[in-house]
C-alpha cells in the first residue's frame, strides 16, 4: 500500500531529451524500489512555469534542431545574463511554485535540469520548508564544462557521473561531502544483450536483418542539428552489407525527408519517429551515429554500443568533455566531415578487430545500473 506521507517531485524540462530521459529513468527506478509505495511525479518546469520560460525552451529545442552551429552563443548568453538567480524571473514563476507544492505536497524535490533547483530554493525559503524538504540534484552532463546552474548552495545532495564532473562542482563552490559520484541516471532497461545469437533475435523481432552491420543514426530528441547531412552522406555512398536505422526524432519534416531518400539506396533502412523503445534499437545495432549528449551517449555505452559522434559542428560546451571522454577511452570517434564518417564505417567493418576494441571499451565505462543507485540514496533522503 502507497505511504501518502512520501512523495517525490522530479524537476524537469524538455530542453533536448536528456533531462526528460532522466526523469524517467529515476521516476521507474524510484517506484520500482519502493514497491511503489512512493508516489513519484515529474513536472515541466520551464514549459509550465510562465510564457517567458516556455519560450527559452522552445528557442533552445529551435537551435538544436535547425541552427546547432549557435549552441555556443545561446550558453555563453545564458552563462552571462544567468535567469536561473533572476529574482524577477523568480517573482514572475512563483505563483506557479507555489501551486506544485500545494497541489503535489512534495517530501522531496529532486532536480535533472540546471534551470531549476535555484527557484524552487527560493520557494522552499520563502514557504519556509527549507530545513523539511530535502532538495536533491542529479546532474546529467557528466563531464566538465557544463553550466554553472548546475552550482546551488542550498541543494541537500549532489549525484554526478564522474569524478571530473564533482571536481567542477567543488570549484562553484560546493561542498565535497555533498557530492556522490554515482554514475549516469540511465533508464535500467539499457543493458547490453548476453550473446550474438539475442541480438539477432531482436533483429527479427525488429524486422531488421539479422546478419547486415547495424547502423543506428540517431537525430535526437528534437531531430536535427548536422546529423541529417551525415545521413545523406551515407545514402550516396555507403560499405557493402550494412542496414539503417533513423531515428527523426520529434521532427515531422525530417521524418517524411529522410523517408523518401531511403526509396532508393541498394540497402535496408527503417526511417522512425520518435521512439520509446530506444534500449532496443540501441542492442539491435553495432554502432550509432549521434551527437554527444551526455544521457545518449551512457546508454549507447551501457548497451556496449561504440558510437560514431557528429563533431561537424564542435559540441556544445557542456557536451564537449563527454566527447573527450568517450574519444580518450576508445568506445567512439569524433566525426569532422562527411567523408571521414564513410572511412571510419568502412575501417569498423572490414578490419578485423577494430570493432571488437571499440565495443569492448564501450563496455569498461558504461554502468547500467545507475538509476537505481541514485534511487536508492534517494529514498534514504525521503525515509
């Protein structure tokens, strides 16, 4: 039976599908290790709070998706003008606030976005709840050089992927007994499959050939950035024996695009929207195509899937030190220009051994399991 004394708010946005996959992930693992004696809810701060904030979202998902190549001006001006300590961006949202607490009685308040823990610290404050609702962060960029909004002094607890990502948060001037190097929050559900002959099962489960190279091109959540002309590049000039996955995201137009340039290329594609299903797809392929987004790039890693990582456009601040990592530890490759992207497909295929290293290296820095982790010292704070 549900204790009505415990309930768990998770503080979110859609802002790129990371912060929501995060969500997900702990909202499943915090009811599944609780018996589902908790109740657990997460809310869409920036679309829900004011038409202002809505709007950052929506401008942010625009950017990603059609001009990627601006990414960098968008975080230096947010870096710069900071509304995450806007007081009168605080006074416009706190009618808002107010109503999730009263509505929703949270015991404890758990952040995934760096856009919102510093509001509901004035809330808390201004409600007088500080000291009785802990406010804990899960941060979803896992390296450094992400946003200082991450940074808040009256968060309880901090969980972060790395040791490198806690070192930045020390130099914003957190507290080292406040911060838990636990991984990245990925959905329990993104585990690596126990043999050859499972990943051909799920091929044909999937309707995919069992025994073509698996190619997984993945536009992300929003379905966009430079991803589409790296799609291109391969419908004009591909390795032998290979199949396509593309996964278009939220974007209509790219699905009904790249739909139609599949029509005739001399090997297998399957163009999908977006999907929820992602943790199969990911084990159906042998390597995946994306940008670096810090929650994608942990659960390729925790499916042991290598990735082939869009550097067109040099990554976005905060994804910067994910491509590093995963590029130093030998599980991807940064992709500068088309060309190189059917060199490196090519190399992965017919050299022997290259594809082994890379998917063994995936498998050393993936940690599945991470979710439930975090879950569980969550529910030490709600006990």
């Amino acid at each position: 039976m549900r204790d009505p004394s415990k309930r768990i708010l998770i503080l979110s946005s859609s802002t790129g599908g990371g912060h929501q996959s995060a969500a997900w992930a702990l909202q499943d693992s915090l009811t599944r290790l609780s018996l589902g004696q908790v109740l657990v809810n997460i809310t869409q701060v920036l679309e829900e709070a004011t038409p202002i904030t809505r709007h950052l979202a929506t401008f942010y998902n625009y950017l990603l998706r059609y001009n990627q190549h601006y990414m960098r001006y968008y975080y230096w001006a947010i870096e710069k003008i900071r509304p995450y300590e806007s007081h009168m961006l605080f006074q416009l949202c706190r009618k808002y606030g107010s109503q999730v607490i009263d509505h929703l009685a949270p015991t404890t308040l758990v952040s995934v976005h760096p856009m919102t823990q510093h509001f509901f610290a004035y809330m808390l404050k201004k409600l007088r709840l500080i000291d009785r609702i802990p406010l804990i962060t899960v941060v979803t960029d896992p390296c450094r050089g992400f946003w200082k909004g991450w940074a808040c002094p009256e968060v309880s607890q901090y969980f972060v992927a790395s040791d490198e990502a806690k070192a930045q948060l020390e130099e914003f001037g957190i507290p080292n007994e406040r911060i838990a190097v636990s991984g990245m929050p990925v959905h329990s559900r993104f585990q690596p499959v126990s043999s050859l002959d499972e990943k051909y099962v799920l091929r044909q489960q999937l309707q995919l050939d069992p025994h073509r190279f698996t190619i997984l091109v993945n536009a992300g959540w929003a379905g966009g950035g430079n991803i589409p002309q790296l799609y291109e590049t391969l419908m004009q000039g591909s390795p032998e024996n290979i199949q396509l996955v593309f996964m278009a995201g939220h974007n209509t137009a790219l699905f009904e695009e790249a739909s139609k340039l599949a029509q005739n290329v001399p090997f297998p594609v399957n163009v999908l929207p977006f999907t929820t299903n992602m943790h199969e797809w990911m084990n159906a392929s042998d390597v995946m195509i994306s940008k670096m987004g810090g929650l994608t790039t942990f659960e390729a890693m925790a499916c042991q899937l290598p990735i082939l990582a869009d550097c067109l456009t040099p990554p976005m601040p905060q994804e910067q030190g994910t491509a590093r990592f995963v590029e130093s530890n030998g599980a991807g490759i940064l992709i500068q220009t088309p060309h190189q992207l059917v060199q490196e497909l090519d190399t992965l295929i017919h050299v022997p051994g290259r594809y082994e290293q890379m998917k063994q290296a995936a498998a050393r820095i993936g940690r599945p399991g991470a979710s439930d982790h975090i879950a569980r010292e969550i529910l030490q704070f709600s006990a």
